[in-house]
C-alpha cells in the first residue's frame, strides 16, 4: 500500500533516520523513482531474495538537518480513489510541493501528467 509507504517515509525523516526499509512491490518502486527524481529522496535500492525483497530507501536531508519531506496529504485511499483530468493538475505549494499522479503512461508527478496531458488518480501531495 503506497500510503504506508509514504508515511514510513515521512516519520523516518522526522527522527533524523538515515535510511528504512520498505516491502517491494512495482509501485512503490515506480512511487520512489518519481520521488527521486524531484529530489525529496536521495537514492533506493531493491535487495533481498524471493519473498523477502524490499526497497532500501536513503532519504535526503538540507545542510541545516532538516528533511526534504515536510508533511504529506493522502488524496485517494482504497475507500476513495480520486481521478482527474489532466485540466485539473494543479501546483502544490506554489510550486514548491510535488503532486504524484498514477496515470496509463506510469506513475509521474503532476507537472509531468499535466505536459503529457494525461490524467489519472491522484496518489498524494508531498512538500
């Protein structure tokens, strides 16, 4: 579940830890790609045999020791899955956020979704 992930993710930064695990699956790691790629992660390895792979992920801190996570919003849960056009992406945080997006081409944030103009469900915001 991507949501479990992504608080794991955010109350490992807030006790300052260095890296955490997660379970692997193809969304997280998809979900982690887009995460590195705009910078609120540092980097993530796949490890482990058969059952027992997961994600080792090495999160990403400023200068002054703060994290680059500062607090998420789930926006679809398994009870409600929110879908949007590629019309209604918009900024998170004046642009200082990142909006994570499931789309047919993959999961991608909403700047990406929005260029390609496609539309999917809304995982999360994250700043």
């Amino acid at each position: 579940m991507h949501s479990d992930m992504i608080i794991k993710l955010k109350n490992a930064q807030a006790v300052k830890k260095e890296s955490v695990k997660i379970p692997s699956s193809n969304l997280s790691e998809a979900i982690l790609a887009a995460l590195a790629k705009n910078g609120f992660v540092e980097s993530f390895e796949k490890k482990g045999k058969g059952v027992k792979k997961y994600l080792d992920v090495k999160l990403k801190y400023d200068e002054d020791g703060s994290g680059k996570i500062g607090s998420v919003k789930l926006v679809s849960k398994p009870s409600r899955r929110i879908y949007v056009g590629y019309r209604e992406l918009r900024p998170v945080r004046s642009g200082l956020g990142l909006l994570v997006v499931s789309t047919p081409r993959g999961v991608m944030s909403g700047k990406e979704a929005r260029r390609m103009k496609i539309g999917g469900e809304v995982l999360f915001e994250i700043w």
